[in-house]
C-alpha cells in the first residue's frame, strides 16, 4: 500500500473516534450532531440507515453508475461505523477479521463458521 492510501485509510479511525464522542454517553449532543442522533436513538435508527443505504448501493451497482456506487458505500460505511460505535467495537476489529480470513477460500471461511449463516 502506499503511503496516500495508509492516510486516506485513517479516515477509519478518525471518524471511529469521532463517533464514540458522539455516544450519549460521551456527551453527545443529537441537536447539535446527526451522529448523536442516530446514537440517541438506537438500533432501529441506524440499522435502518444501513439498510437502506445497501439498497442504494445496490441500485448505483445495477445502474452501473461508478460515481453513485462511491457515494453510497461511502454512506454504507459510514452509517456502518455508526454501528460500531454502538456496541463499543473499532474499524481495527473489521480489519482483523478480514486479516484472518486473507488468503483463505471464501468456500473454506463460510465452511468454518458451521451453519450459523
């Protein structure tokens, strides 16, 4: 990876700890912040964010519109922090994950996790 890409990637981070001062619980203001609203209001708030987010997503890919496509995984990505934030985990956790799986068949990870997806 190249130096710009490792700082464009720690727009992971920034926006993670930037989120977790937007938790209720951390002082955040949902009047003052869309974050802290969403935060504020919960699960329900945020998950159907990402769910209609992925909607877009998928419309930009079938339109095959690159410009959108960014857009909206940008959107998806974001509000997928979001979610994160909520239950106290980081982009690192993700990376992790997808660390460990690197370099393994999709057939072979899927086969590991059982029957659980």
């Amino acid at each position: 990876m190249t130096n710009a890409i490792h700082s464009e990637a720690d727009v992971l981070y920034r926006l993670a700890d930037t989120l977790a001062t937007r938790l209720p619980e951390n002082g955040g203001d949902p009047k003052s912040s869309y974050s802290a609203g969403l935060l504020a209001k919960g699960p329900d708030a945020f998950l159907k964010k990402i769910g209609e987010e992925a909607t877009e997503l998928v419309m930009a890919a079938k339109d095959n519109a690159p410009d959108r496509i960014v857009y909206e995984m940008a959107d998806l990505w974001f509000h997928s922090l979001v979610t994160l934030a909520h239950y106290k985990l980081r982009p690192e956790d993700v990376l992790r994950e997808l660390a460990r799986r690197e370099g393994m068949s999709g057939l072979a990870e899927k086969a590991s996790r059982g029957n659980s997806k």
